[in-house]
C-alpha cells in the first residue's frame, strides 16, 4: 500500500478534481505538467479573513480578490445567510453562529499538487499501489 504524508489540521484545504482551482494567473508556476485531474492542497495559511454581519461580506470580498491578484491562494466558505449582504431575503443567523464568511490565504509556497489517486487514498484510505 502507498502511504503519503499530506498535512492536516487547521487550515488546511484540498481542492481537487476537475481543475476548477487552476489559477489564470501564474500562481502554479513551477509545478508543470498539471492537467487538471490532480488535487491542490494548501496549508499554513497566512492570513485569516473573517465576516460575522453582512455588512462586512463585501469588504471581504475585497480583500479575496486583492489576495488573489497579488498571486495568494483563498479558501474557505460563505454561509447562505451571507446572502443577505447582496440584498437576498434570508434567516438571519443565530447570535452564535460561525462567521458568515471565512476564507483562509496561502501563500504560494504553501500548495502542494498531489495525483488524483494521491488525494482519493488520503481521503478514503484506499490503496493506490
């Protein structure tokens, strides 16, 4: 059985399958020969972005795509509520529910291209020997 050593823990990320992570800009340059079917993993972010009130949704988006011009890596969620900072009519989230949005930012150096048979063994435990 092939074992790899992927990281786990806070804040790390897989993206895989498909090749929607492929970044048009020249974050991956290095890596060569990625096709599409293989799986970034992001680890160590360097910065946290966080939104609790739609009010603040917005500003975070902002600041995602300054991140993703300077050539960082973002991952993370936005929660249905956080509809409501584009006008939408939604349940207003609990007093103590997680961030509206959350989205980690890597560092280019931080991803790791693992094969399509790498990311489905860490993710299920199959062998891919």
């Amino acid at each position: 059985m092939t074992t790899i050593s992927l990281p786990r823990g806070p804040g790390t990320s897989i993206l895989a399958g498909g090749g929607a992570w492929l970044p048009r800009s020249g974050c991956l340059q290095g890596f060569g020969g990625i096709r599409g079917d293989e799986a970034l993993v992001l680890r160590d972010p360097c910065r946290l972005l966080t939104a609790t009130t739609p009010d603040q949704v917005p500003a975070l988006l902002g600041e995602v795509e300054a991140e993703q011009r300077a050539g960082r890596f973002v991952a993370g969620y936005m929660s249905y509520e956080a509809g409501a900072a584009f006008g939408l009519t939604v349940k207003s989230a609990a007093p103590d529910s997680p961030p509206l949005a959350w989205m980690a930012v890597y560092r280019p150096e931080s991803a790791l291209v693992v094969s399509s048979a790498e990311w489905r063994h860490y993710l299920d435990g199959t062998d891919t020997s």
